[in-house]
C-alpha cells in the first residue's frame, strides 16, 4: 500500500524514508515567562518523530517583536535555544529530521498579549478580522505601526539570527514562514504593503523583504537547509493577492535561483485550517500550478488523507506531503498510513489550550 508516499526522498542534505512530513503546528505550549520550549514539547515531538521522517516544528517567532505572545515558542534567547534543544534531542533519538519555522507574525498579533506593544506591518492598515485579547475576548486586529525603512533591514537580520540559533539548538534546517497572512506574506501582497520605499510599490519591490530574509537565512546556516512555506490564493488572516500568479510566478522563480532545500506550498482549499474547519470550494491546486516552475523538491499541504497524499505524489504534483490537524492526532501517522490503519479523529478544542490534554495523550497504534 501507499508506495510512492514510502519512496526515499532527498530533501537538500537530508536522506528522508518517506514522504509524509509534519507540518508546522502551533500549540501554545511554551514555557511562560520566557516562552521557552519544554519537556512536554519533546515528548510531542518525539512521539511524532520517525525514522527518517521530515518534522517541520511550530512557527517560532525571531525576535521579541515578532511574537504573538507569551505562549509560542521563541528562538531569540539563549534559554529558548536550551529548551529547543530537547526538543531536536527527542527527534533525532528517533531517527528523525529536525526544521524549525521561523516567524514574524507582523499585523496579526494584539497588543494586549504583547505587553502593550503594537503589532508592526509593512503599512499601517489592519487586517479586517478578529483575534483573542489578551481577557479571552474577541477583538479586531489593531492597525498596526509601519516599519519605519532602517528597521526592515533589521528583521532581516533577525532571521539571520534566528537561523543561526536554530542550527545552535541542533535543528538540521529551517522554513521560512512566508505564509497565512503574517509579516512576509503582508510585504509582499498589495492589500497590505502600500509603501512608497524600495520595499513597496511594484511586484519586485513587495517581494523584496520576503527574499532578503530567505537569503539572510540561507547565508547563515546554508540553503541547502532552508526550505519556505508560501500560501499563493490562499486567504488565511486577511490575506490575498486579486492576481497571484504573477506575483507568485516572480517569487518562485527568485526563489529557484537561491538552491533552497524545499519550496512548501499551502493548499487554498485548506486556508485557515488553523482557526476554523474548511474545505474552500473552486480555488486551485497551488502545487499543481507552482510544480513546473519550481525546479527543487517541493512539499504540498492542506486537507491530504492517505489516499489524495499518495495520488499527489504519483502523480508528480508534489515530491512529499505535509499533514497538519491529523499529525496532531495521530503520533504514528506515517506508520498509519503505510499500514492502511485508520486515523484517529482531532479534537480541535485543544489545539491550542495548555498541558498534555489533546497534545501528547493521543495515543499510538496498538
Ligand atoms: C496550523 N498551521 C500552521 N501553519 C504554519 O505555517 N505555521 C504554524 O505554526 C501553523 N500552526 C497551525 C496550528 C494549528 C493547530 C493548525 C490546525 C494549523 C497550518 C498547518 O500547517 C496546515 O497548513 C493546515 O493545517 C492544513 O493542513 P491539514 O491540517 O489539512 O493537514
């Protein structure tokens, strides 16, 4: 069964067993204060961890600033990078292949579980949805502070650092998150980047920052160990582009010339599978578009079972497949799939709530 999702894979340096890859998840389960990686993460990652197996690790902010808030893992200080730690330990005990998202969550971020700090954007101008306070309730997206032109150059270079503290805390790679709506993603799309600097106006100028970051990073640590996420037609946060292919057809083919290790594309119809169950109808494949203009290994994600995984791979639309929501719930996925066993259901109100429950208790085949 599943033969082509159990093909070896090359993925820049790394030999992958398989094609089935972890995408990457928020749960909100870091350490607070510090929001610092723990124990309870590495026995998560561990268990999810395989032989061989791809995990790409939460979206893991660069820098205070580009933080949600205290409950997502960070990789800017020496005790996140101790506590990261653990966590690559218990991947790679089993075998596994350890990449870290790095992040800068931009205009969707509330000031409330920012210690007063207001969210930063390429421009002022909210997103038009709602978010959490820091009280629990539900609140618009504040307009956020531009990033003033001397200050994009140094998120630049905290993700250069970021890359670097990844690899200290034994990470084999990174991914850039240029996805969902967040800072790279907001540069880079009209709706949000109203600039007038070298970073605003024109497809080559929007797309500026978000290549500058990848290759900072990929001057860091290597390309060949950085991989990005990109969510062309996707409409997560309050994102979208009225005509992505142009725009994107220009990113992926800059992209193409760096030597990146993978290009992970977001499925449309999964966009904002995060926040709410959806399956958008009439929107395109993006790794069926994206597939002939990107010459390096390229991972899908979004609503995949086993059966439509292993059709995409066979088909040649995608080299391997990312699962989100049934990682989350089924530790052994691979080894679920490559047995034909059925999936264990997710429990989406514990996504992100706090402690083992919904994260570490679901259990393995038996
Ligand atoms: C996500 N997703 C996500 N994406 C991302 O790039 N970085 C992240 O940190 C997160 N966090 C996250 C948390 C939770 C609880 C969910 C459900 C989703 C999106 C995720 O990686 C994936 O693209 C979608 O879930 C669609 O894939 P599935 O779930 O249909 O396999």
């Amino acid at each position: 069964m599943s033969l082509s999702l159990f093909r070896p894979l090359k993925v820049g340096p790394w030999s992958l067993a398989h094609r089935v890859v972890m995408a990457p998840l928020t749960r909100m389960r870091a350490t607070v204060p510090g929001s610092m990686p723990n124990a309870l993460n590495a026995v998560y990652y561990g268990q999810r961890a395989s032989q061989g197996g791809l995990i790409i690790c939460e979206a893991s902010p660069v820098s205070q600033q580009a933080s949600m808030g205290p409950r997502i893992p960070g990789i800017h200080s020496a005790e996140q990078i101790a506590g990261w730690k653990l966590i690559t330990d218990a991947i790679h005990a089993k075998g596994g292949i350890a990449v870290l998202q790095l992040w800068h969550i931009g205009r969707i971020a509330h000031s409330s579980n920012r210690a007063g700090a207001l969210p930063v954007a390429p421009s002022a101008i909210a997103a038009n949805a709602s978010t959490l306070s820091a009280a629990g309730e539900t609140v618009p997206f504040e307009t956020p502070r531009a990033l003033e032109t001397a200050e994009v150059g140094a998120v630049v270079a905290d993700f250069g650092q970021a890359a670097r503290n990844a690899i200290a805390a034994g990470f084999d790679g990174v991914e850039v998150h240029g996805a969902n709506g967040y800072l790279l993603e907001a540069f880079l799309q009209s709706r949000s980047n109203t600039r007038t600097d070298h970073s605003g106006g024109g497809i080559e100028n929007r797309a500026r920052f978000m290549l500058d970051v990848t290759r900072a990073v990929a001057a860091a640590i290597g390309a060949e160990r950085t991989g990005i996420r990109l969510s062309p037609y996707g409409r997560a946060n309050d994102s979208g582009e009225t005509e992505p292919m142009p725009l994107y057809s220009y990113v992926v083919g800059e992209l193409n010339t760096l030597g990146l290790a993978y290009l992970h594309l977001i499925e449309p119809r999964a966009s904002g599978a995060g926040q709410r169950e959806v399956d958008h109808q009439d929107v395109p494949s993006a790794a069926v578009l994206f597939r002939p203009l990107w010459q390096g290994a390229l991972i899908a994600a979004g609503n995949f079972k086993a059966d439509t995984a292993e059709a995409m791979v066979t088909a040649g639309h995608a080299d391997a497949i990312a699962f989100g929501r049934y990682f989350i719930s089924n530790p052994d996925l691979p080894a679920r799939i490559h047995a034909n066993a059925p999936f264990t259901p997710y429990n989406r109100a514990t996504f992100y709530s706090s402690g083992p429950n919904g994260y570490s208790d679901y259990a393995a085949m038996s």
